[in-house]
C-alpha cells in the first residue's frame, strides 16, 4: 500500500491512535523532501497526538518539520501553534520566530533568522509566494534591492518570475494592478438631489 | 452507586423509571418524555435524593424489563445528579467513565441493528448527556494533571487506571457518533439509522467543537461544526437554549484565535443580543442554567471589546457597545494609554483550556499543572496576537488625515523606525484586505471569502503611502447636511416668530 494511501486509512479510522504516530511521521519525512504534497489535516493530527502525550525529544525532529512545512500558510501556522505541546516551545523558538517574522511583513528580518530552508528549495519558493502575495496587496512598486532583499535573494539574482510580478522597470518591480494596489478610480455618487436641495435654498 | 436497600425505593420512583422506559421505547411522545425528564425527575430528585444518589440500574431493571440501552441511559442520567449534587469521588469519576463508554459503546451498536428505531430521546436530553461527557472530561484532566494536589491513593488509583477519560477514546466516541448517525452525509437527519442515534451524533459534534476549542484546536473546533448551519433559526439546536450558547461562545473563541475577528464579533454580538432580549422579556431567567448563561454572556462581552478597541473598523451594535463601555471601558482605557491590560481581560474571558496528557504519577521531579501550564500557553499566544493587532490601530488613525504620505514621517509619528513602519503598513494592509469571513448560509464555519472591509484605502508606491480619497469620502454624508438644514430653516423660521426676539 502506497503511504498516500497508508495515511488516508489512518485519516478515516486511526488518527487518535497512538500506533498511527509512525505512518504520519514518515509522511511528514516525505513532504519535507517533497515526494508528496502538504498535507495538514494529516500533520494536525500528528501534533494532537504529540500534545496527548508526555514530551519527549523524539517528537522534536517531526514537530519541527510539520511547523517549518507549514510557514507557508499564515492561518496553518497559527493552527499549529496553539496545539503545540508546551514543552517542545523553548526548542521550537526560532521556528516560531520565522512565523511571527512572516506575519508581521518583516521578511527581512525573517531571512535573517530562518532555519531549516537552506537545502529546502521547494519550501523556499512557497515561503517566497506567499510573501511576494504580501508585498502584491500593499504595494504598486517597490524598488528592486528592497524585493530581493524581501526574498531572500543576493543582489546579483534576477528576480524571480512570480504571477504577481509585471515587470521590473527602472530599478523598480511593478506589481499587476489589483484593487487593493491602486487607487479607486472614479468618484463615489453621493445620490444628491437637486429637488432637496432647491426646496431649502429659498 | 447503590443507594439504598430494594424494598425502600419509593413506588414513585419505581412508576418514573417504568414510565420514562415505556414513553423512550413505545409511546415516543416528546411532551411525555419532556414532561417525566424535566419534570418528575427534577422532582423525584428534589424529594429523595438531595443527599444521597439514585438507585442503581440493577435496583431498577424490572421497572424497564431489564433493557440494557434504557438502564445505560438511566445511569448516565442518575450520574448526571450525582455529579450535580453530591460530592463525588475519584471512584465515582472512574464509574462514570465506564458508564459513558458503556453508553456511547452500545450505542454504536445501533446502526447495525433493524430495530434501532424502536428508542427515542429527547434532544435535550442528549444534548445534556454529550455536554455532561465533555464537561466530565474536562474536569477530570484538571484533576489528574494538578498533581502537587493529589494524595499517594489518588495517585495510586490513577495510575491503575490510566485509560479512563483516555483522549484517544473520548474523541473515538465523539467520531464514531457522528459517523454512526450518518450525519456527515445526510445532515437533515432523513436517512438516520434512528432517531436516538441521529440525536446522540448531530449532538457529539456540537460538543466535539467546544472539546476541540478546550484542547486548542480551534481549527478542528470550527470544522466539528461542518455539519450544521449554524446561527440558522431552523437547526435542531437552535430550540435548546444551552446549546445556543455553548456552540456560539465555543465557535467565537475559535474565530477569534483564529484572527477572523469579523465572524468572531458577529457570532458574540447576535448571541448577546439574543440573551439580552430574553433577560428583558424574563424568559431566561425561568431556564435551568440561567447563571451560566449570564457567564458565558459576560465572557462574550469581554471578547467583543477586545474587538473593538484592536478592529476599530468593525462596528459593534450600540446597544452591545454601551454595555461593553460600562463593564470594560477602564480597562481598555489603560490598554489604549499604554498599560498592560489584555492579559486580564483576556484571561476573564476564555475558556479553561485544558491538557489531556496523562501524567507520570510515579516520577520523582516537581509535580507541574499541566492543565495550568497548557491554559497559560493559550493565553499568552492569543494575548500575543492581539498585541499585535492593537499597534496597527495607532497607524491607521494616522492613515485617515492624509491622502498620501512618506513612510518616514509616519515612522516619525510612531516612534518606530523607517524599515519597521513600512512592515507595519503592509501588515495592516493585510489585516483590512486578507482577512477571511465566512458568508451566511454558504458553506461550513470553516469556509471564508476574502472581503475588504476597510475603511481606509491605501497603497505604497515604492516610500510614499497613497491613501484612496474615494473610500475615504464615501459615507453618505449629504443626508445628513440635508435632513438638518432642513431643521434648521424650520427652526430658523420659529426663532423669528418669536416676539421681540430682534
């Protein structure tokens, strides 16, 4: 039986079943090299089942995983955080650093102190759609050295082609108009009546 | 849980437990079974066992021909008292998880069963049963996880039983319910396999939410509820005050850790609007449970002021505002002024989180809370995130007088610098813009569009922040000059009339 399928089986009928710890820390394993897409029900069930149980470092390696897997997600992330059993915290800090990096737009900042995407480059280019999403909603441009910087990319590296991306004109990469990066054309109509106002200017 | 020799049982008792079997196996009439359940057991109750607990199903067997599904019921209910009641032990704790299981065990049975149709069981009565399970759960991990508080017996006995109130099962129980009733599948309850049976899952999925929520899984708290529309008038919880009130409070916590403070707010504000008109029309107070609606009421408030005050641009009905004023209006006066103050609020207004890990009762080391160490971890990440959220508050305030400025100057304002102020702008750009909001009758709680509800519009051109003059214009505010200039003429007109008022 294939592990996807392995994994379906535990999903439906064993997933608070402690023995289903080994299936789920193997799929785990095998989204971090990416041979299978994420899975996050899949992973949430193998952190309640973590959080059910005494700490022990054994969990640390897997629990890390799941967590670094999921940077890519704001609302995953932060559904993680809250099952994360107590005692792996003070080992997960610069995990959970990386998170709160990426949430508040520091992207710098998160670069800075990333752990884990090094040989990673599947995961390094999820991180980077989802911030590239970030900089798209708050920005029309933004000057190349900041974008790259923002990516985690040297000076020297092109920028990357991302879909949200226009073109990179004058030292600056132009983000496709949206209607949350550009100015609302046209003025509201107010509904003013002329009769209204005619009936009051005697 | 035997209580007293068979001979002494009162006849009434007996004429209770024959007429509640006959009325859940053959007349299935709910106003009967309402009025036995809710009105001579409460009664029954009163006037015998104040101080001592039911008879035991083997005392009462030949009252309901020794049915071994009605006698699980009857000790769930007689457990219930003894639980309300009494003062019960860690022994009695024990017996009734062996109850529940017992219960819940029999009762996945029933979908293999031709005659599964032959119980029926109020929906209140299982709402009070699952409630009951989870509260008893919850409960009880409070118990065996304050060790420095348990005796060398206490912890002696729990070592011997360390499956009881197991998480694994208890959440087995919840699933296997749910999937049982056929719930999943069809959610009218049309094709159940039994009237009990579809009553016992659509219930253990509303409590399998407040469990998820206790154990910090608001993402699985908000998904047990798939099944269901909630806040729609014609759901099968909606007649059951109780439940209104635990599925509301449990789903807004969820949303509201969850960041989707829009849906957060309108879960709390129609669920307090609909306790403050029973409070006004007197209905509420002639519920059982009065006290802890008012509770929950409260919590509820809490949470809708710490909404107001980190989401400005959501409005808060004025009569749930004036109220949150009154009761909070001090506190979050200081927040706003630079104190610490979220933690308390905060800490008023959530669940007791609770752990379900099984402790080490033989170790050596220090005994720790874990219940208390988990409740406090909640804390402190969902404090966190609203820390976050309040900073931007100050930024858009600024936002609102100006149609485009340097990201410098406004870090200047702030207090903050250059590369931080313009993360600050994106942030808050993605709190207006990205948030999720779950649109009515569409789809499960989980479910969300993506809608702008922002009352400032903006954008960043490389350093410069543009804020869109239309979006900031655009409340109708001519009706407004209209209507009262209008008033004011007519005024005006009186004011002349007046004699020797020139």
């Amino acid at each position: 039986m294939s592990l996807e399928s392995q994994v379906a089986e535990v999903m439906s009928s064993a997933q608070f079943s402690h023995e289903s710890i080994p299936i789920l820390v193997k799929s785990v394993e095998e989204q971090i090299k990416g041979s299978t897409p994420l899975n996050f029900p899949a992973n949430k069930a193998l952190l309640k089942l973590y959080s059910s149980t005494l700490y022990t470092t054994s969990q640390l390696s897997p629990i890390k995983s799941l967590l670094l897997l999921s940077l890519s997600s704001s609302t995953e992330f932060s559904a993680l955080l809250h099952i994360l059993p107590s005692d792996a915290l003070e080992s997960c800090e610069t995990l959970i650093a990386m998170g709160k990096k990426l949430e508040e737009c520091d992207f710098v900042g998160f670069w800075k102190i990333e752990e884990g995407l090094e040989s990673n480059n599947t995961l390094k280019e999820s991180i980077r759609s989802r911030i590239i999403k970030d900089l798209s909603l708050g920005y029309s441009t933004i000057p190349e050295s900041t974008f790259k910087s923002m990516l985690g990319c040297s000076a020297n590296d092109s920028v990357p082609s991302f879909e949200d991306v226009e073109e990179v004109e004058g030292g600056n990469v132009v983000f496709k108009n949206t209607v949350y990066n550009s100015v609302k054309k046209g003025a509201k109509e107010q509904g003013i009546e002329l009769e209204r106002i005619v009936a009051i200017m005697n | 849980m035997s209580s007293e020799p068979k001979d002494e049982i009162p006849s009434a008792v007996r004429d209770f437990v024959f007429d509640l079997h006959d009325a859940c196996r053959r007349s299935q009439r709910p106003e009967e079974m309402k009025a036995l359940y809710s009105g001579v057991f409460v009664e029954l109750s009163a006037k015998h066992y104040t101080h001592k607990p039911w008879p035991s199903a083997e005392e009462m067997s030949s009252e309901c021909e020794s049915d071994e599904l009605f006698l699980n019921f009857y000790s769930e209910l007689t457990t219930r008292h003894l639980f309300n009641n009494l003062r019960p032990t860690l022994n009695d704790k024990i017996n009734a998880w062996k109850t529940y299981s017992s219960l819940f065990d029999q009762m996945l049975t029933l979908k293999d069963d031709t005659k599964a149709d032959a119980f029926h069981v109020l929906p209140e009565w299982a709402f009070e049963l699952i409630h009951e399970y989870v509260y008893q759960f919850q409960g009880f991990c409070q118990f065996r996880t304050h060790l420095a508080q348990r005796t060398a017996e206490e912890k002696e006995l729990l070592e011997a039983n360390k499956d009881v109130w197991d998480v694994g099962t208890v959440m087995k129980h919840l699933h296997g319910l749910i999937g049982a009733s056929g719930l999943k599948t069809d959610p009218t309850g049309a094709s159940a396999h039994g009237q009990s049976l579809y009553m016992m899952g659509y219930f253990a999925a509303l409590s399998l939410s407040r469990l998820e929520c206790l154990l910090g899984d608001f993402h699985g708290s908000l998904d047990a509820l798939s099944c269901m529309n909630i806040n729609e008038k014609g759901e099968l919880y909606w007649n059951i005050f109780a439940a209104r009130v635990s599925l509301s409070y449990h789903a807004g916590v969820s949303y509201f850790a969850l960041r989707r403070y829009r849906d957060a707010a309108k879960t709390f504000s129609d669920m307090c609007s609909a306790i403050n008109k029973g409070v006004n029309s007197g209905y509420l107070k002639r519920l059982t449970g009065y006290e802890q609606f008012m509770k929950l009421n409260d919590k509820m408030l809490a949470f809708l002021a710490i909404i107001s005050l980190i989401q400005p641009a959501i409005k808060i009905e004025d009569s749930l505002s004036k109220v949150t004023n009154q009761m909070f209006g001090d506190k979050l006066a200081k927040v706003e002024g630079g104190d610490e103050g979220f933690d308390e609020i905060f800490s008023f207004a959530c669940p007791k989180f609770v752990s379900p890990v099984v402790p080490d009762y033989k170790s050596s080391e220090e005994p720790r809370n874990l219940s208390a160490i988990a409740y406090s971890k909640q804390v402190r990440q969902c404090v966190d995130d609203i820390k976050s959220t309040s900073n931007l508050v100050r930024l858009r305030s600024y936002l609102k007088l100006y149609t485009s400025i340097d990201v410098a100057k406004l870090a200047t304002f702030c207090e903050i610098e250059e590369s931080a102020m313009a993360n600050r702008v994106l942030a808050l750009k993605k709190t207006i813009c990205a948030q999720l909001e779950h649109q009515r009758k569409q789809g499960p709680p989980l479910a969300g569009t993506v809608v702008d509800h922002g009352d400032v519009g903006f954008h960043m051109a490389g350093s410069t922040v543009n804020v869109d003059p239309v979006v900031r214009g655009s409340k109708k505010t001519h009706r407004f000059f209209l209507n009262n200039v209008g008033s004011a003429k007519e005024l005006a007109a009186d004011v002349l009339q007046i004699p020797d008022f020139v």
